[in-house]
C-alpha cells in the first residue's frame, strides 16, 4: 500500500493540554473506525512548524484524505499530508527516466 505523511498542528491552551492523550486516543479510534484499512507505522511529536507528524499506509489518496480531515475534526487547526515515495522506488524512477 502506498505510504502517506501527515503533519499536524494544534493550538493549545493549559485545559487541551491536560486532556491530549485522551483527545488523541478518541482520535485514533475514530480514524480506526471511519478508514480501517489504515496501517499505522509511526507517530511522533515534533518539534517545528508542526506538533505531530503521523506516517502510515492507506489503499489510496482518498482514504489518506480521510486521515486528515479527521485530523481537522478532531482539533487540529492545520493538517497538511503528503505522498512518501521510498527510496529505492524513486531511484528507480531516475533509471526510467534515463
């Protein structure tokens, strides 16, 4: 299945704060109910432009887009995903090019 990246931003305040790990669980269960195909291969907090990043497997773009707009249900005040093309696939894509 392809592999997608989500990044994601929150704006807290010290009540969200306190109540992040359940909004997140709540959040996770909503996204493994509405696009259970989902495969999830990491989740990270970060530092940067964004709070969390998220990389995780979907059948296609419209179920990764269902990944994000949840996000935006859920509280995120910016969700921005991407497409991740492995390494070894995209130096393929350079021989094919040749």
């Amino acid at each position: 299945m392809p592999k997608y990246i989500l990044a994601t931003k929150f704006d807290f305040d010290e009540e969200d704060l306190a109540k992040r790990k359940e909004q997140g669980k709540k959040w996770l269960e909503m996204v493994k109910e509405k696009v259970p195909s989902i495969k999830w291969i990491s989740h990270y907090a970060i530092l940067g432009p964004y709070d969390f990043l998220d990389i995780f497997e979907a059948k296609n773009e419209t179920e990764a887009a269902k990944v994000s707009l949840l996000s935006r249900a859920a509280g995120a005040t910016f969700a921005e995903s991407w497409t991740a093309i492995p390494y070894a696939d995209f130096l393929n894509l350079l021989e094919d090019l040749k």
